[in-house]
C-alpha cells in the first residue's frame, strides 16, 4: 500500500510578505525560501521541513476571490485555539463560524485576498 501527505499548496495572494507573516505567528512555522518564479512574479515557501504552503503574486493576481473558485478553504491543526484567534485577530483579519464537533473545535477567517481558512484544535 501507498502512503502520502500534502507536500505543498500553492496559493496566489497578492501580498505574499504579508501572507507569511500571518502563517509564521499562527502556526510556528518558517520561511523556507523566497525567490522569483518561474513563470513571471514571486514566490515565499513558509511551513516545515516536509510540508510547506508556496505564496505567490505576480502582476495578474488581483485578489478578491470568492469562496468555492475554486477552493473551499485551507484547515490547520492548532494546539490552544484561543490563541490562534488572538494571532488572526492582530493581523487584523475577523474570525467568525465558531463551532464545537468532531473532531474538534474550529473557527474560520478570510484573509485579506478573500481565501477562506478554517483553524481547528483537536485539544
């Protein structure tokens, strides 16, 4: 049997400085690399040694996206939910959609370019 994890998203987001600021708080996570695309822009790899989200811009990314074109939402695990909400809120982003399920309990935000990401503690 084949075994797998996500390696990488890629996301467009038309101020990636800005993007890896908000993952590097939230998350304890690092900058991996930055550097010009290949196809035109930049691009900032922040997470882990293994897995890792890829923020790019470029001329043509504009922001504003709606949610469901085509992505959902992005999900991480946190260990004090709480916190994290402290972390969303002073990057001045507005947290809403609280619940308590299983696995655990969760809240969601939009960023600044409209992408939706949900934060969950199974704690």
């Amino acid at each position: 049997m084949v075994t797998g994890r996500l390696e990488h998203a890629n996301i467009s987001v038309t101020d990636p400085d800005r993007s890896a600021a908000l993952f590097k708080d939230l998350l304890g996570w690092r900058e991996r690399w930055r550097g010009q695309s290949q196809l035109g822009g930049r691009t900032i790899h922040v997470g882990e040694a293994h897995d890792y989200i890829a923020l790019y811009t470029g001329e043509h990314v504009k922001g504003d996206y709606r949610k469901g074109q085509p992505l959902n939402h992005v999900a991480f695990t946190v260990d004090d939910l709480d916190a994290a909400e402290m972390v969303v809120t002073a990057h001045g982003l507005e947290p809403f959609g609280h619940d308590d399920y299983e696995p655990g309990r969760r809240f969601y935000f939009l960023d600044w370019d409209g992408i939706e990401f949900e934060v969950v503690s199974y704690e």
